[in-house]
C-alpha cells in the first residue's frame, strides 16, 4: 500500500513539474519571438542564445534555461525522460509522454 501511495506521489509530482516546464518553454518561445522575429529553430536554440524565460527577474544578465536533465545530443528532457516534441512552424512544444499530449 506504501509503494501505491508513493507510485501515485510521484507521478503528481511529475505533472507538476511537467506543467511548469512547459510552461517556461512556451514562455521563453514567446519571448524568443518577440526579440527575434521567428521562432527559433529547435529547443537547443534556446538554450545557447540564452532566450528561455529567466528563472531570476533580470532579463538581461540572468542565468536563463536551466533544465533538469538533456539527453546525449542535448535536448531538454520533460520530467518522463522524453525529449520535448517542438514544432519550430507555430512554436509549439508538448511531451511525448502518451497521455500528457495535451498538456
């Protein structure tokens, strides 16, 4: 019965967290747009031009996307360990993870 009640824990956490980076990836898409004209071209974008959504308050000078965990050829892995599936045509970006599609 514990380990039903830390399975069910767990995956709550992980929509939450799954919720709140999606979150900043759609925000930080915005404003990649906003400063650029265009979405970029895939998700490693972001993060070596330094446009996701800051975390700190400073836009300028902030440490922006820090994600918790990239795969071998860098993309930033949602709380499933899937890469993010991101659509550079309309900017945008869900899980692979089946039953989170529309998150």
């Amino acid at each position: 019965m514990a380990y039903d009640r830390y399975q069910r824990t767990a995956l709550e956490a992980k929509k939450t967290a799954l919720k709140a980076e999606l979150g900043n990836l759609r925000q930080s898409i915005i404003l990649f747009k906003a400063m650029n004209g265009k979405f970029p071209r895939d998700l490693k974008e972001l993060i070596t031009l330094r446009y996701a959504f800051p975390y700190k308050d400073d836009l300028i000078t902030g440490e922006y996307l820090r994600p918790r965990a990239l795969d071998e050829r860098g993309n930033i892995l949602d709380p499933f360990g899937l890469p993010y599936s991101y659509y550079p045509y309309d900017g945008s970006v869900r899980t692979q993870k089946e039953g989170f599609e529309h998150y």
